[in-house]
C-alpha cells in the first residue's frame, strides 16, 4: 500500500491540483508528502503539498489523501454494511448527495476524487482544512459545534426524507454491543488483574452487566425516537474550525465512515463523553459542559426549524451512551493486560498507567450517570 502512495506522480496530481486552484492552466512544480495517520487498520492519510504555476504566478496547493480498505488486520469486520465500520462508507457517502446543501455553520471536506485500486483499496482525495482559529477548543466552541451538529441533524428531521441506502449504518448500536460482546464476558473473571481491576472496579463491572441484560430494551427505546442522519464520531479529532466564505465560524466534520440512521440526540454522546474522556475538557467540569452542549445542540435543531421535545432528544442521547459503556473493556482490556504497552501508554498521555486507570474509571462513571438518566427517562 505504502509503495503504491510513494509512486503517486505528475499525472496523478496535476489534474487534482486544478481541481483545487480552479485553474485548468495550472502547472505542477514540486511536491512533498507527509504521512499523517499510517496505522492502515483504518485508513492511510497523506498530505501532498506543493507549488504550481498559474498564468506566471506560482500558487501554493495542498490535498489529503486518504486510503481505505478492507484490512485484513482489523479488529472488526469491516466488510458487511451492517457492521459499525463498514470500510466502504465513506467513499460511498462522498458518491452519494448527503453532503450537498449543509447548513451555513456546518461542512465536509471537498472529495476531489475517488480511485478505485487493484489492491482492493479506495483513494479519497481530499480537501486540506486549514483550521482558522487553530488551537485548543474551549467548551463554548464544542458547544457551538453542538448547535452546528443539531443543525445537520435537522435536516433529516424537516427538509429531507431519511435516506435508506444500504451502506448506511442502520442499528449500529446493536452492532456496537454484538462487537463488545466476548469482552464484555471476560470481565468479571479479571477483576482480580490489578490494571484490569483499576479501569473497571465493582461498581463499574455491575453497571457494565446491567446494561448488558438491558440492552435490548434501550435498542427499542433508541430505534422507537424520531430517526435522522447522525456523523456518531464527533470528537475534536474529527472536527475542525474554519470561517467561511460569508464570514460564519464553520465546523468542519472529518472521517464520515460512522455515518448512520440513528435517534435525534445521539449525535451528542460522541462529543460530550469524548471531549472529557480525551481531556479536551476537564473532567470535573463534565457536568456543567454536557448542560452547556444539550443546550446548544437543542438551539440548532430549532434554528432549521425543528422544536421537538426536550425530553425526547435527551432520551436519544442518553440512550446512546450505551456505546461507549459496552464498549470501553474491548478497548481496554488487552492494553491492561499487555505489560510491554504500558511505557509508549504512560509517554503519549503524560500520566502514569494508574493515572490513566482511574482517569477512564471516572469517564465510566460519567457515562453511566447518563445510562441512569436514560432509565429514569424510559420510565415516565
């Protein structure tokens, strides 16, 4: 794969690069490459950046290039549109009309062209976002993201019918807990593994199992709430900053392969679980953000003029943290219990492995204060 990207030539690049400037004219000079996720489980991204000619003018040009394919050493299935990582959805949802005519505060990065390759692989060739402001996001900039996300998702809820393609997600929270499913079970017999037992202590385990013999009824609940078109991966590293062209702060969404049918108010479990769990946001301060967001979310929707209740978009939130409450020992345990990973663990978060236990210890608590909101709700 890697030497496939390495042989990318003039007469691949020239005719994205005018695709860029909007020059037909335009001249390719040099060019340089520089990987930016090269992990290949989920996609290979490149950034290719360089100079053309333009009527005598040199111009500077950049472009993303993202790979994805179905690997065989992927966690999950990936091949089954049923599944929660279908490796063709992205390319599928640039191919179709879903991100045409988004609302003002909202977009996606141009796709200039898609590639099939003999290897099995699909090239997206994509736009680079320049984040303007570049920088951490404070907690009134994840909440605006919130509204502009309530905006998108109200199209599906007034303007436009809730596509039905068959590589859309569809249920993807059942897929979700059928994925977590072998983790789960193994659990209880490793609360005695010190790490194991530090990530998930006995309140945490016996949260993880209620839910778990709940599961289907918070299925029905969720696929019972007003259905919309929902990103489901809203954390900061997929999201970016832009002004556009009318001068409206934008929110740009990067990374559309979680895309799915999904109830109004799961959009926020993403972004208000993950800004915290990522420390994007302090933990202590998680409380208040999720008001702070719930708020802003609710705000969009209304601003493309849907005013449904509150209640109910919160059930569809709340309903959603099932994901991550289900998923987080598959995440976790083999880490825990792989030794030989705790130094490259402790050197990319700056905290000690047990820092790092009782700092998910507390995300979980967090996630399953709103699994009991979602109870509390369900029984009104």
């Amino acid at each position: 794969m890697q030497e496939q990207i390495d042989a990318v030539d003039t007469q691949i690049l020239l005719p994205l690069v005018r695709q860029v400037l909007r020059q037909e004219s335009a001249v390719l000079n040099q060019w340089t490459k520089t990987p930016i996720h090269s992990s290949g489980t989920f996609g290979i991204v490149t950034r290719f950046r360089g100079e053309a000619t333009v009527n005598g003018e040199p111009q500077l040009w950049s472009l993303i290039l993202k790979v994805v394919h179905n690997a065989s050493d992927a966690p999950l299935d990936r091949s089954n549109p049923s599944n929660s990582r279908y490796w063709q959805r992205e390319p599928l949802v640039y191919q179709s009309d879903l991100l045409t005519d988004l609302p003002d505060g909202f977009a996606a990065p141009c796709c200039y062209a898609i590639q099939q390759q003999e290897s099995a692989a699909l090239w997206l060739w994509q736009e680079d976002i320049v984040e303007n402001p570049a920088g951490k996001w404070s907690a009134e900039r994840f909440a605006l993201a919130a509204r502009h996300f309530g905006q998108f998702n109200a199209l599906f809820l007034t303007e436009r019918p809730v596509p039905t393609h068959e590589w859309l997600g569809h249920n993807l929270l059942r897929a979700v807990a059928k994925e977590a499913e072998a983790s789960l079970l193994r659990l209880p017999e490793l609360q005695t593994h010190p790490l194991v037992g530090r990530i998930f202590p006995p309140d945490i385990v016996a949260a993880n199992q209620q839910l778990w013999q709940e599961r289907e009824h918070f299925f029905a609940v969720a696929e019972q709430l007003p259905q919309t078109i929902c990103h489901r991966d809203a954390n900061r590293r997929n999201l970016l900053s832009r002004i556009g062209s009318a001068g409206q702060v934008q929110t740009v969404a990067l990374d559309w392969e979680d895309v799915a049918v999904a109830a109004v108010g799961e959009e926020l479990a993403a972004l208000t679980i993950l800004a915290p769990a990522l420390r994007e946001i302090p933990l202590h301060d998680a409380e208040e953000f999720d008001r702070l967001v719930f708020a802003q979310y609710m705000a969009g929707l209304a601003d493309v003029g849907w005013h449904g209740d509150a209640t109910t978009v919160r059930l569809g939130y709340t309903t959603a943290c099932l994901r991550y409450g289900l998923a987080l020992p598959a995440m976790f345990i083999d880490l825990a219990l792989d030794e030989s990973r705790h130094a490259a663990l402790e050197a990319r978060n700056g905290q000690t492995v047990a820092e790092f236990a009782d700092h998910w210890a507390e995300v979980q608590r967090f996630i399953f204060r709103r699994i009991e909101e979602a109870r509390r709700l369900m029984a009104r």
